[in-house]
C-alpha cells in the first residue's frame, strides 16, 4: 500500500507557512517602525577628532595639517583623512582649514554647509 499525502499534511503544512508569514510580517513592522537615533556624518567626524585630541599631549597645526600626536589629519580629494593609513574621516569635504591659534579651530565646508569646529591646545 502506497503512503502519500495526506489533507492532514497539506493543512499541516499551510498551517506552517501562515504561521512563519504572519511572524515575518511582525519583525518587519517592527524593524520599519523602529526609531533609532541618527547621527549625521560630520557630527561622528567632529566626536572622532575630539576623542583624538583628548587622549593626546602634543597638537601641532598648519593652515593645512593638523598633527595629533602621531596622527594627522589631512584634506585629501574632497576627503579628510587621518594618517598614518588612509582612514577616511569625513567625505564630501569641499574645503577644510585650521586656524592655529588657541583655541586651535577646524573649518570645513562640508555638502555645501560650513562647519567649525575648536578646541584648547593641551597644556604642557
């Protein structure tokens, strides 16, 4: 005697599928309406180079350069980058300066918004 499927089987089955549809449709209305906090791409920049300069002891500027410690910070093809490597701050940048005084400044232009951004030279 031949086994095949049975109506128990097939509504057996439905069942499963209609179960891991309806649970897949409740993880994506979750995930669609899950409100997790933006953090725009020059504000994660500026939080970089503030933990850079907090954990340092020398900061040496040019108009074009900014050496923390033994990383620099440099404009590079519409980019600011750290070296030494090639880690890619911040992109889109259309014009970066450094004011040298103190406090020492950072000016960029980024998407077509200015932005600065300053901070003590460190003491000693």
């Amino acid at each position: 005697m031949k086994r095949g499927y049975t109506l128990v089987n097939y509504l057996l089955g439905l069942f499963c599928v209609m179960v891991l549809l309806h649970v897949s449709s409740l993880i994506l209305r979750i995930l669609i309406n899950h409100n997790t906090p933006f953090i725009a791409q020059n504000e994660l920049f500026e939080l970089q180079i503030l933990n850079l300069y907090t954990k340092t002891n020398a900061v040496t500027c040019d108009k074009s350069l900014l050496t923390i410690d033994e990383s620099e910070i440099v404009f590079d093809r519409e980019r600011i980058i750290k070296r030494p490597g090639y880690e890619i701050l911040l992109q889109d940048v259309q014009s970066i300066e450094f004011s040298c005084s103190n406090p020492i400044k950072l000016i960029y232009v980024y998407k077509g918004n200015r932005y600065e951004l300053s901070f003590e030279k460190p003491k000693g």
